[in-house]
C-alpha cells in the first residue's frame, strides 16, 4: 500500500496519514480513492478586497477565507501602503494570483506594516469575527454588500477616515487547495483553531435520521462517537459509489450508520446541529430537536433500539449503475398473545369461575344424598 499512499500524497498533496485512512476504506482501491478525492466539494469562500483612503492617501488590499465546514476564519492577510498602485490591483483574477500580487507589495518598502497589522487584528478580534462570520450563509450565498460596510466601518475607525471605498469580489475552492497553497506561502495569519483536529471535508451526504419515539436514544444523551442510523436522502452518483464501501452489516439493514463527530446545540431554537462521519472525509449532517428520539447504539454495542431485526434488507446493487432500494418508509410490528382466551378450559380462566363450578358439583353430590336416604 506503500505506493498507493505515495501517488496520492505526491498526486493531490494530502497528509500521508489520511491517504492511508482513505485507503483502508476503500479497501486499498486506488482508482476508487482517486474518485473520491476528485468529487471533493468547495468549501470555502475566498473574499479578495481592496480599499482607497482619500484623506491619508492609504491604499489597502485585504483577502481572508472562510471554512463552511468547520465554521470559521481559517486565514486572513491585510496589507496597508501608501502605493497608489496598490488600490488598482484586480480583483477578479484568480485568488492565488491576488496573493501572488500582494506578496509582491509586502516584499518593498511602500507597505504599512504597523497599520497592516492594526486593521487585521481589530478584524480579527471575537466579536468582530462573529459579525462577519454571519455574512457567510452558505457557499452559494455570501451577503457582500452587508460585509462591505462592516469592513468599511472598522477599516475607518484604524485609520481614522470615514471618506473610504471598498471593493470585494468572491470565489470559492476545496480546502486541500488552500492548505496546500498556505503551506507554501507563509505570508498572512492563519487560524488553526478547530483545523488542528486535521478535519479533511471531501464529500457532504444529505441524509435524515431515523426516528424512533419508542426504544430509540435522545441526540442530547449520546456521545461523541455512538452510531446513529441514517436514510441516505442523497441522490448523486458518488454518493451511491460510497455505499460499495460502507460496512456490509450496516447496508443490510436498510440505511447506513454514521459515527457521531460532533453535535452543537443552538441556544435559541433548541435544535442540535449534528455531524456524522461514514469515512475518512465523508461527512453527512442535519438538524434536530433536542427532545426528538433517533435509533442509535453506542460504541460498545448495539443499544435496545437496535434495528437489526426490525428493518427489510435492501437489495445490494452489484454494479455501478444500479441504486440501493430506498429505505422502507414503515415497520410493521405484530403483536402475539401468550394465550388465546377463547382456547382456554373452563377450569383456568380464573378463581370465580372455578370456586362456582366446584359449588354446583357440591349441590349435585347433595341432593344426590337425599334422594337416596
């Protein structure tokens, strides 16, 4: 497997350890690997901005990214000179040239370094990273007309000019493109907050937890690494390729198990916000109350809720282009008396019935009696 790990390090510069986990899953597949790793998705907004202060003829650049998988800022660079041909920088090329163009300005003597590193840090102080944050709403919907006049509004306070004008464009890439870029160019500060945990996010299932009101365990009581069962609501072709690899035991069930990652309570709604791991990379998520009970077993072993014999086996597709059934909607369940009550004798349906007719054999044996004295 020694090769396998090296083409894929070598290949699409992944960490040794992760190319080995994405291995095993696949059962030492390198063309399956290769697969995978070419559907991983972009996740991460790349914000490219420059701004022109008229009054001290401060000219500035800035670009910082944003992880939608881990939540956060992962890296951000503010650069400050009195260049005016800083302020006609584009924008709109590719977010590798921007920081190759910034890097150049950062190498010569025009840039502010003192002022670079003011306006970063009061960006990135907590509760001005919350405030953006909340602009990124999704991959496809970055509010940047609201992050222009954040950025504008604390961009002018450092520099102490309110006569400023901002510019943003956006993009987006897959986090092993940035990693890998950032490794190579140490200009900028980079935020290892929750990345020090090495979280490699290649593909998002849609998946739906399955509900058990009876038997089943509360979101809230169960542990970072419990197994919840999931209805794959995901209709891609990758999405059925990654179930060839999914543990045979947890297919013929009907759904799949995901091992719990994480799960972070919104104190507003009450719901939990839940992330399931099926493979290195492979991650599924969805919300749900925090009173609402799911089928899952721990990590020693199955729980009572567990499905094992409750749940119709799926036919297992054995080639590419054919889908696992869906997961059945219902479980019946049949219910059997110990005893049928119209079966029993006379003599065992209870202590009156008895207690009566031992009476009436009494009375017979009586009379009986006297009819013969």
């Amino acid at each position: 497997m020694a090769m396998e790990v090296e083409i894929l390090t070598n290949n699409y510069q992944i960490p040794q350890e992760f190319a080995q986990r994405l291995l095993q899953f696949t059962k030492n597949d390198l063309e399956a690997a290769i697969k995978i790793l070419e559907s991983t998705e972009e996740s991460v907004g790349i914000v490219k901005g420059k701004f022109l202060s008229s009054k001290k003829l401060f000219n500035g650049a800035f670009l910082f990214a944003y992880n939608f998988e881990l939540r956060e800022i992962s890296y951000f660079l503010v650069l400050v000179s009195t260049d005016s041909s800083l302020s006609r920088i584009n924008i709109e090329q590719n977010w590798k040239n921007f920081y190759t163009d910034l890097s150049h300005y950062a190498e010569s003597n025009f840039v502010n370094m003192e002022i670079s590193r003011e306006i970063e840090m009061t960006l990135l102080s907590p509760e001005n990273l919350k405030y953006i944050m909340s602009f990124f709403i999704n991959i496809n919907n970055i509010d940047q007309v609201n992050l222009r006049r954040f950025l504008l509004s604390e961009i002018a306070k450092v520099l102490m000019d309110s006569a400023l004008a901002i510019k943003t464009a956006v993009e987006t890439t897959d986090i092993f493109s940035l990693q890998n870029f950032l490794k190579q160019n140490p200009l900028g500060t980079k935020l290892d907050k929750k990345t020090a945990k090495n979280i490699c996010v290649l593909i998002n299932l849609a998946v739906e937890p399955v509900l058990a009101p009876i038997g089943g365990i509360e979101i809230g009581n169960l542990e970072i690494g419990d197994e919840i069962l999931v209805k794959l609501k995901d209709e891609r072709e990758i999405a059925q390729f990654i179930l060839n690899y999914v543990n045979s035991e947890t297919l013929k069930t009907g759904a799949i198990f995901g091992s719990l990652f994480s799960k972070e309570l919104d104190e507003v709604t009450g719901n939990y916000g839940v992330k399931l791991e099926f493979g290195p990379g492979i991650f599924g998520s969805f919300v749900i109350g925090n009173k609402v009970r799911v089928q899952a077993r721990k990590k020693t072993g199955y729980t009572s809720a567990s499905i094992s014999n409750n749940y119709t086996s799926p036919q297992i597709s054995k080639t590419k282009d054919e889908k696992i059934k869906p997961f059945p909607d219902e479980v019946q369940f049949e219910y059997s008396p110990f005893q049928d009550e119209k079966n029993k004798g006379f003599f065992e349906k209870g202590f009156f019935q008895t207690f009566l007719a031992i009476l009436l054999i009494l009375m017979f044996i009586l009379i009986a009696l006297l009819f013969f004295i």
